[in-house]
C-alpha cells in the first residue's frame, strides 16, 4: 500500500506568516489612508469657516502670486540696465530713433558679436569678411538686421532698438568695414 504524505508544517507556517504580514500591512496602510482623510476634512472646514484668514484680500493675493512667477532676473548685453529700460518703452512705444549715433549703438548692441566674431559674425573692419555681404547692396543688408538672418537674431537681438537705429549700426559697421558711408 502506498504510504500517507504526512503534511508539511513548514509550509502552513510560512503562509500563515505571509497572510500576518498581508494583514498588518493592510490596517497599517488603511490607518494612513484614514488620517490623510481626516486631515483632508479638518484643513476644509477650518478653510471654510475663516475665509481670508490670511488676513490680505484678493487683489494682494493676486499681487503676491505675480511676484512669485515673475522672473528673477534678465539679461544685459552691454550698457547699463537704467539707459536700456528708460530706452525700451520709448523705443517700443514710438518707434522712432534714440537719437544715437550710430557708433553709440553698435558700442551697446551690436559689438556683442561683430567685435569678437561670435557666431559667425563678420568683424567690424573686416574689410575681406564684409565684402561679399557689401556686395549684395545696403537694402538686403538692412533686411537681414531688421529681420535676423542665420545666427544673428532680428534687431540684433535688441528689441527696444528702433529700424532707424539698427540702420544707423548697420551704416556705421558698413562705413568701418570698407562699404560706402551713408547718411
């Protein structure tokens, strides 16, 4: 006859170890879900019954939410940050010139590239790197400034200058590199 197989005890008593852990780790789980409920429910009645506990109304709300998400800094080509904002609304705002040389401009904007040759840039008096662009006539030069052209970005990068003025830097460069000077 064939023999019973005698039940393993050690099996029985690692399930019954495993269903122990499953079942504490449960009530400990469902506990923790319990207590971010209940705080849930206290942190909205508290809310609800003292609106404006922060003591500001809603527009210093709002302000202190602006503050947050503004930038927290800009970037400064060259010239001080005074002259560029006092420049920028006037130059937005009418378009017209500053009133500038063009010298004075390309000192503030335009030198960022064109003196080191920064991307490509062809270098103020680079007589060999300015001919060809010379070549195609000062009114395809005069788009490529207003409107960026390859690496160089529209207005130089410079929003607050006016057409007047980029002209005026783009004259002066022109002059400095072998082109013919306008006025």
């Amino acid at each position: 006859m064939a023999a019973k197989k005698k039940p393993d005890h050690n099996e029985s008593a690692e399930s019954k170890h495993d269903r122990h852990f499953y079942d504490s780790f449960m009530l400990v789980l469902g506990i923790l879900v319990a207590f971010a409920f209940g705080m849930y429910w206290l942190a909205n009645g508290i809310a609800e019954a003292h609106p404006g506990a922060s003591g500001r109304d809603a527009a210093a709300e709002e302000q202190l939410v602006d503050k947050r998400l503004s930038p927290i800094g800009d970037v400064q080509i060259s010239g001080d940050a005074k002259t560029q904002m006092a420049e920028a609304p006037v130059a937005a705002a009418g378009g017209g010139s500053s009133g500038k040389s063009g010298k004075e401009i390309w000192q503030g904007t335009c030198s960022a590239c064109h003196q080191s040759g920064l991307l490509g840039a062809p270098k103020i008096g680079d007589k060999a790197a300015w001919a060809p662009r010379i070549a195609k006539g000062l009114d395809t030069l005069k788009k490529h400034a207003l409107g960026g052209f390859n690496n160089m970005p529209a207005h130089g990068g410079n929003p607050s200058l006016s057409d007047e003025d980029v002209v005026k830097a783009l004259e002066y460069m022109v002059g400095q590199s072998g082109g013919p000077v306008t006025k």
